[in-house]
C-alpha cells in the first residue's frame, strides 16, 4: 500500500495527471487534436511534447507577441491530412519557463476547448531538448468552408490549427476596422472584394455562394498579442509598421507565421482564423492615397455624408433631433467635437466644389449647419447655405451648402416626403431637399436634389418589407418606391426653374445592381457613376466588402453637359483611427485635423458641369 501512494504522488508530481490511460504515454500535438474540430482529450490531464513554433509568452523579451503562451509543433508530421501537426499552450497560470523558438519542451496539462480553438493549460513547461520548425505551405482558397459559433462563414483551416504556415501567394487589405481595437487586418487573396449586388442582380442563391466563396479566401491577420486597444498599434506604429498608412487594397507577399482560432480578446471580437505572423510581415502600397479628380466643367458638384455631423455633443440624454427628443449621434465631448469640425471642413474645402449636397447633419432649426458654415468659412470665406430649418421627423437631415461667390440660388427650395408622393415613406426615407442654381458667370439654371434613403441596417418588417436574403438586405421595398417618387419629383419641375437640367446625388443605401438604383435608371436618368467609374465603384466599406452606396442621376436634358464624375477616396478605404473619436484612450498624435483623410465612412463624389448659356 505505502509503495502505491508513493507511485501516485511521484506520477501527480511528474505528469501532473491521474492514472488513466493518458498516463502511460507522451502524446504529440496531433494526438491532442484528433481529427474533429473538438480535441478527444479535453478535460483530461496529459503529457505533451513537441517543438516550440510561435514564442508568444507574456513578460518575455517580446514586448510585441503576447498571448500567454506558446505553441508546439510535432516532432515529426503524423502524416494525417485531417490532423493537426500543432496546438497551443496556454502558461500564464503555470511556472513560467521562458521557451524560445526550437525548444523541444514537455508540458503537463489539462486539455480544453477556448472560444474553438484547442489548448492545454499548462501546469508545468519543462525543456528537454532543440528541434527544426518545419513550415506548411497553405493555399487559398479553401475547398470548404464551416460556420462560427456566430453563424458566419469562415474557412474550414482545423486541419492547421496551430501550425506554422507559409502563404505564398498574395494577400489583400480588406477591412481595418479591428486593426484599433484587436490589431487585426481581414485579407483576401482578392485585390478588393465587392458586394454581391455591386455586380449581380439580387439572387438569394446567388448570395449566398457569394459569402461562402468570399470566406473561404479570407483569414485575419493578428498582431500576437491579447491586449485590447494595444499601444503602439503594431501595423500602424509599432515594429510591423509599413511606413505608409495601411488601406483597403494593400498588400502582402509572403506571409508566414502561426495559425490560431480564436476572437480578438477572450470572448470579444470576431471568431475566425488568425495568422500571427512571427517575422515581419512585407506590406505593399497599392492603394496610395489619392489626389483629388479632376472632373472638368466650369462648376463641380459634390455629394457628401458627413457622418452624423451633430453641433451638441452626445451626453447619452435625448436631447437633439427636431424636437430634442432623440439621442445625439455624432461626438461625445467638446473635444470630439472640435475634431470633427476641423477634419470635415477641412474635407469639404478640399472637394473645391461650387455645391455640396450633405447627408446625416444634424435634423435641427439650423445650430448644426451653421457651426459647420463658421468652420468652413473660418479657412475659406464665401460659405452659405440653403436654410430648410427641421426637414421631416429624423434624427439627421441632408442639407445644400454653396460658394455664394461661384454660384446664386435661383428661387425657393422644394422638399419631396409622403405630403407629395405617397409612395415617399418619410418615416423610413429622410426628406429629399432641391434647390435650383445659377452660375454667377451666367449659363442656365439647374436643379441639385439630395437624397439618403432607408439603411439597411434597422428591419422594416411591420411594413411587410423583409430582408429576403438576396443581397439587399432591409427595407429594400422602401427605398425602390423612393426612388420612382424621385423621378416623378424630378420630371415635375419641383422647383418651378422652367428648366428641365436636375442632378439627383446622395446616399442612396443601394448598390449598384440593386432595385432603388434601378428604379432610377428605368426612369430615365443617366447613373453618372456607372457611367464615369463603372461597376467596380466604391464609396464605402462594410464588413470588408466594398461597393458604392452614394450616387448621381441626371436627367436625359442635363446628362450632355456633365464633364465627368467621380468618387475621390479619402476615407471608405482609410482605418477608422483615423477619425475625430477619442474613445479607449487613442493616441492624438494620429489625428491630422488638416488634411481629409477619413473625415467620415462614406467616400464624396465629384459632378462636373458645364452648362450652356440660358
């Protein structure tokens, strides 16, 4: 009895394992994955050996990979297509030994499954030798895809869960969204990947294939570290910085470094499969910032979404919109606030538009537009705008600001809700707003109407107008039938100018191919961006998709005298850190309140005209 406890307490002390049948072997990092997307083993105490592939420690000499842990690889390859060669081991509650890469180490520790992705809990690291890290080669596309626990497409990696891999074909920028919060880039083998209805015609199945295929390109490329809101970022300005700001469309070469399956920090941020590189990555500027297009003409038309442009500043209280009972959307403090107002006029005075036609300001008796027009004229005098005063029962309105030395209003501004086409639903559909113009050097007048239809966002459900999964998601009803009162609207001389020159800009809330951008086009107006750019247009980036929600139509009467039409790229592409928000403590010295980089999400178009003689 005496020799049996002493076996018991030696093997607890040893292995740290009961005596079951783990206890009688060493098991490699395959073993533990099985060929499942759950271990075989989870729960149960073990011994594992295997090389050290990815050093990513917590309170080592790498300041920059920080996960807590490390990952083995197996001696040799189990031969196992369906198995995974490694794992990840999880020490920070254990004695830390500090492995280095090509350590061969021991670890004893319990088997579990953290947020998908298989580890085991170290209770004791101990290195016994050296060994080669042998690199896999990993191709995307995949051949299949599987769905995270949020039901959302990724592709099917398991059989390289913490492995070292090498890509070696090119990899793209797609979204920079969580590169601020979790140090993470979505790439594509995609140069850009679009929304579906960019290119297609809504089609459920359509869409569907469409996401699968997009999944099973794409994978996050991770900084190594847990940290939330790291500072520095490391691609940003930290040691994997590029040297040039990151941007939808840049690109890798060569990439290598640790697969892994996991959120961004514990159970935030989105499941999918992260690389983790373990040199530095080589990064690409395919997408420098551009310079503003030249769209000809003797006067330019701009259409802007300034992105909730709100004069009060967002307490969490009720207290703006036209009658002071919705929430403020836009800056948080005085601070915030300051921010915005210098990178949107800033924005603004560089578009060198004649007229711009404004989305998501503030639905108010003016406080709003005039605190952006004292900006704006504070850097570049000669600001004025069309004063509606509160437009409909939004939060937010579109509004028409002008150089009063370029150009002069001819009449009355007109407003197009339910009042004039039923078939206008302004519950959903912010008011349009036309005004007509003149320019000051004479020509013909013209109309300029601003548009920003129903989201996609919000369902309209009770309205018996469904997301029907075909790629257009909410309320798609809504804004087609906006559109056709817009037409109507147009053709009706809404302005009385006794001219039959109109230009329709805005945000739409449409792709290219979808219904509302239709509706337009079967009435008659020229799509001046499918015309001048194409299909392959963007004005925003959601979701790491790319496609073009904001939009220009001229009446056949007006259409020969646009010059060009473009959309000039300044902040869909750009990363959101960018921005006026001070939130997590962001570091200032991001901020460039002069120049107009990322001012808002949606990117500004350019209309060129040039006009006839009246």
């Amino acid at each position: 009895m005496r020799l049996y406890v002493r076996i018991l307490l030696i093997s607890a002390l040893l292995g740290g394992c009961t005596p079951d049948a783990a206890d009688s072997e060493t098991l490699s990092p395959s073993a533990v994955q099985g060929t499942g997307s759950e271990s075989p083993y989870v729960g149960q105490l073990l011994t594992v050996s295997g090389i050290v592939s990815g050093d990513f420690q917590d309170d080592d000499a790498d300041t920059v990979r920080s996960l807590g842990g490390f990952f083995l690889l197996n001696d040799e390859p189990d031969g196992d297509p369906l198995s995974s060669d490694g794992v990840f081991v999880f020490d920070r509650n254990a004695d830390t030994v500090d492995v280095a890469l090509g350590n061969r180490v021991q670890v004893a520790g319990k088997v579990s499954e953290y947020f998908g992705e298989t580890q085991i809990v170290a209770e004791s690291v101990r290195i016994v030798g050296r060994g080669e890290v042998r690199y896999t080669s990993l191709k995307l596309p995949v051949a299949r895809t599987v769905l995270n626990d949020d039901s959302i497409p990724v592709a099917d990696l398991e059989a390289y869960e913490g492995m070292p891999v090498t890509l070696g074909h090119p990899l793209y920028v797609q979204d920079l969204h969580g590169l601020e919060r979790y140090g993470e880039l979505l790439l594509s083998t995609e140069p850009r990947e679009m929304q579906f209805t960019s290119g297609n015609r809504p089609d459920t199945a359509g869409y569907q294939a469409h996401g699968l295929k997009r999944a099973a390109r794409s994978l996050l490329l991770d900084d190594g570290s847990a940290e939330q809101n790291p500072k520095p970022i490391q691609y940003v300005n930290g040691d994997f910085a590029p040297g040039f700001p990151l941007r939808v469309g840049d690109e890798l070469q060569a990439l290598s470094g640790v697969l892994r399956y996991s959120r961004g920090n514990g159970g935030n941020g989105m499941q999918a499969w992260r690389l983790l590189p373990v040199t530095e990555p080589v990064f690409i500027n395919r997408n420098p910032r551009p310079a503003r297009p030249d769209v000809g003409g003797d006067l330019v038309i701009a259409s802007f979404n300034v992105l909730n442009y709100f004069a009060q500043t967002d307490s969490g209280k009720a207290v703006c919109g036209p009658v002071q009972k919705d929430g403020c959307r836009g800056a948080d403090s005085e601070a915030e606030l300051e921010r915005q107002r210098a990178k949107t006029a800033a924005a603004i005075n560089a578009l060198d538009a004649d007229i711009v036609g404004l989305m998501e300001l503030e639905n108010s008796a003016g406080a709003s537009q005039d605190d952006l027009l004292a900006a704006l004229n504070q850097r570049q005098p000669g600001w004025a705008a069309i004063r509606t005063g509160v437009v409909g029962g939004d939060a937010i309105q579109v509004a028409l600001i002008y150089r009063s030395d370029t150009v002069e209003t001819a009449g009355d501004f007109a407003v197009l809700d339910r009042s004039i086409d039923p078939g206008f639903d302004d519950n959903r559909n912010r008011p349009v707003v036309a005004q007509s113009f003149r320019a000051r050097q004479g020509g013909a007048a013209f109309t300029v109407a601003v548009a920003h239809l129903k989201s996609k966002g919000s369902p309209c459900d009770t309205d018996n107008d469904p997301n029907r999964g075909d790629g257009q998601a909410n309320c798609n009803l809504s804004r087609t039938r906006a559109a056709q009162a817009l037409v109507n609207w147009l053709a009706s001389d809404p302005t009385g100018s006794g001219n039959p020159f109109a230009l329709a800009i805005g945000d739409f809330n449409a792709y290219m191919k979808e219904d509302p951008i239709r509706a337009m086009e079967e009435g008659g107006l020229t799509n001046l961006i499918r015309e001048y750019v194409g299909e392959g247009a963007w004005s925003l980036v959601y979701r790491g998709e790319s496609g073009a929600l904001d939009h220009a139509f001229a009446t056949p009467a007006l259409a020969p005298y646009v010059s060009g039409a473009a959309e000039w790229h300044i902040n869909a592409d750009e990363a959101p850190l960018y921005d006026y928000n001070l939130e997590f403590a962001r570091d200032p010295a991001l901020f460039e309140p002069d120049t107009p980089w990322r001012a808002a999400d949606h990117d500004p178009l350019l209309i060129g005209l040039r006009l006839p003689a009246e």
